[in-house]
C-alpha cells in the first residue's frame, strides 16, 4: 500500500484553518501540524512569528518532520536554502507570499526540482486599497487637513480630486487590474504598462510597453508600482523615470523596493517634484532609521504590511486547497511559480 503524502505546516497557522486542510483533505494525505515547533504569531496572518530560541530539541523534531515531508505549507523557516537537502522527500511548497522569486533566485531554490506555487492573487484586495489610500491622501490633501486641524485654524480650501486625472498602474496582473479598476470608479483615466500588448483590462484606456514609458510619464499625474521584481523591472523607475513625472504627480508602490531608486525618490519628494508618495515595500526592510523617507511629511510609510488583512490565511488556504486536488489528481497546478519568468 503506497504511503499517504505527509503535508507539513511549516509557519504560523491559525488552528481554524489547520482544521480546514485537514477536513478536506480527507485520507488523502497525512497533515502534521507542531505549533510549538514554530514561532508565535504577532498578529493574524504572521507568517514568520516572533524570534524565538532554536533549543536542540526544537531542532532535533523539526528536523525528523522535515525529513518525512513530501508538501510544505509555506518555506522551511529556519533553513530555507537547503530544503532540497533537508527535506529529501518534498515536491512542493505552497507559499504564503505571491513575489517570491527575489527569494527563491538568492536561496538557489529556483533551480531545484522543487514545484513551488505561490499566493497571487490573494493580495489583490487589500493592495488595491492601500493604492487607492495613498492617492486619496495625497490628491484630498489630508496632511493640509491634519496641519489646521493641529493649529484650530477653520478655513475653505480647494483639492485636485481624483476625478479627471490620469494614473499610469506598472503591471496588469492581479493586484494591477484591481488598482485600474478602483482608480477607473473613481473617475480616474487609467493607463496600464504590460510586458507585452494586449488587450486593456477593465477600466484601462490605454495598454503600452516598456519603450513608451517616459514619455508616459510626463503625461501621467499619478504613478502606481503593482509589478513583480524581475530582472526586467528591477531599476525601472530610475532617477531619469522620476525626472520624466509631471511635476506634483503621487507615487505609490505595492510592488518592491528594488523596482524605484529610493534615493532619487527621496531627493524628488524633498524638492516637492513629487507630492507625495505611499511605500509598502522599501529595497532595505525593515526601513533604517536613517532613511530620509521616515522624516518627510509627505511620504507614508508602510512595514510592507499593506497586503496584511484578517481574511488574508483564509484566501491562502483556499489556494491550497485546490493545489492540492490538483498535486494528488496530476493536474496543471494554480499560480505555479516559473523561474525563466521570475514569477
């Protein structure tokens, strides 16, 4: 009789969802979950948990579960890079993050025989919302807002507003299209930049490619980042692509630090050549405190938690679910992760 596939939950999990992946998956596989082999949570939806001490004993049982494991629910938290070697076994690894590829290229994971499926799509939702945040912060002028409210100073003032301006979204995957799409409702035109010409997505005007960027970006007065890190895309917003912005235009990045040169970035919110700018992600995390960025009233500055909702586990979960229908039936696997692509 062949053996059951060991499924091994590899970072913080809440119980409601461990009871999830074990009610449906049934007998199919065997899924072992050690809470108290993992970090503790901080939060709902923390998948790496407070630093802990690694005791001999905590190491010695990882390391058998390991050793057994044919599926992992997220990356081996204390030794990553050498899973291939640690977990001889393992097939395949359901990440609870959708841009992994920095990641897995650093670790030497891209080029193992490893299948590795990522999140995309789970986050859409919630970065959508922060995009449309940060643009309704700066164009509604809210620091003006929060400056008289500081002085009790009750005075009619005027806004550009959304409506009516044009926003350029890098990158129409999952997370771009839900930026085009809230942007658009809310009277925005939207442009779309796209590896390659397609046809536009819901609520774009325009599709272009990398060639006709700065040009865009003069015409644009709102740029959002929703683009995975690749080789492509890393440095696409240099200093010479800042420059280009039409002055007083807002910046928002979803995407990653790498992507934007952040000191050219910082130089141009402290001129006022961009008004104003929302960071989830930044090219050193956590942020050093001796970045100009934290000082700018114009800048808001978020621990790359903005795709951090409470519903976020259960979206991730759902993804499983159906990856693993698909693993143990020998169907094409969702949101597979392909190294030539980076994504």
């Amino acid at each position: 009789m062949t053996e059951k596939p060991i499924v091994l939950i590899s970072s913080p999990l809440e119980e409601e969802h461990v009871a999830r992946i074990r009610a449906a998956a049934g007998d199919r596989v065997q899924v072992v979950h050690e809470p108290d082999l993992l970090p503790k949570p901080r939060y709902i939806a923390d998948h790496k948990g407070a630093p802990r001490t690694l005791t001999p004993e905590i190491l010695n049982r990882w390391s058998a579960l390991l050793a057994k494991a044919d599926i992992l629910f997220d990356f081996d938290l204390i030794d990553p890079a050498n899973m291939p070697r640690n977990a001889p076994k393992l097939r395949w690894v359901q990440a609870t993050s959708s841009g992994i590829g920095e990641f897995l290229k650093k670790t030497g994971l891209d080029k193992s025989a490893i299948t590795f499926t990522t999140a995309a799509g789970v986050h859409s939702r919630a970065l959508a919302e922060f995009s449309m945040l940060g643009l309704l912060y700066f164009f509604r002028d809210v620091p003006f807002l929060n400056r008289r409210k500081q002085e009790k100073h009750w005075e009619r003032y005027t806004v550009r507003g959304l409506a009516g301006s044009r926003v350029l979204v890098i990158g129409l995957g999952a997370v771009g299209r839900a930026c085009a799409r809230d942007a658009a409702l809310f009277g925005m035109d939207v442009w779309g930049l796209s590896r390659t010409p397609g046809p536009a997505p819901e609520g774009v005007s325009r599709v272009i490619v990398k060639s006709e960027l700065r040009e865009a970006l003069s015409q644009i007065d709102a740029l959002i980042l929703a683009c995975p890190l690749t080789a492509e895309t890393e440095g696409m917003i240099g200093r010479t692509e800042i420059a280009a912005l039409k002055p007083g235009a807002v910046l928002v990045n979803v995407a990653r630090g790498a992507v934007i040169d952040e000191k050219a970035l910082a130089e141009a919110l402290q001129s006022g050549h961009i008004s104003g700018a929302a960071l989830d992600p930044f090219t050193v995390e956590p942020l050093p405190k001796e970045s100009p960025l934290w000082e700018l009233p114009n800048v808001i500055v978020s621990p790359h938690s903005a795709s951090t909702v409470a519903a976020e586990n259960g979206r991730i979960v759902d993804i499983f679910l159906d990856n693993l229908d698909r693993f143990l039936s020998g169907r094409p696997m969702r949101n597979k992760f392909e190294p030539a692509r980076g994504y």
